[in-house]
C-alpha cells in the first residue's frame, strides 16, 4: 500500500504573491457567517469538516463545503485556475518519481 503522507512538498518561488495571500486571508476572516467562527488556523477548520465526515454527517459536510465553494469562486474567480496549476504539478510530481514493481 502507497504510504499517503509523505511529508513531501512542492516550492515555487512566486506562485502566489504575499499581496493575494493577504487579501484572501481577510476575506475569509471578514466572512464568518460563510466558514464559521473556527476558520482561524488555531481552531484546525478542516479538522472541523472532516470530523462531520468521520460522525456520519456527509450531507452536512458537503452543504458547508458546497458553500465555501461557491463563495471562494465568487470572491476569487482566480481560484480554480490556481488549484488546477497545483493539482497538476502534484501530479507530475507523483509520476516522475512513483516506483513501478
């Protein structure tokens, strides 16, 4: 079995600027009533999500991240060009250096 987390990451100098990084950041803490009250990183809101998955509330789960969805598209219409970028390189990254038997 493939071991999921490997500590392994990805750096690349400028990919998002401290000036983007900023205005998402008070976005999402100007919004409360869009990720709660625990959004901040000291409240682990994933953590949060995924124990709704873990108690059985799937459909809990997936309303409040349908939710934070529709709002990060609509407040950062960059968003999804970002993450596929993203996903892209992890996935490069995984089949250049996965081991074949």
């Amino acid at each position: 079995m493939k071991k999921l987390f490997t500590n392994d990451f990805i750096v690349e100098k400028g990919f998002l600027s401290p000036e983007v990084c900023q205005r998402w950041q008070d976005t999402i803490f100007e919004n409360p009533k869009i990720f709660g009250q625990g959004v901040e990183p000291d409240y682990g809101h994933l953590a949060a999500f995924y124990s709704m998955l873990e108690s059985g509330l799937n459909e809990s789960y997936f309303r409040f991240a349908d939710k934070n969805n529709k709002f990060l598209v609509e407040n950062f219409p960059e968003i999804k060009k970002i993450i596929s970028y993203a996903g892209i390189k992890i996935l490069i990254k995984q089949l250049f250096f996965c081991k074949f038997p």
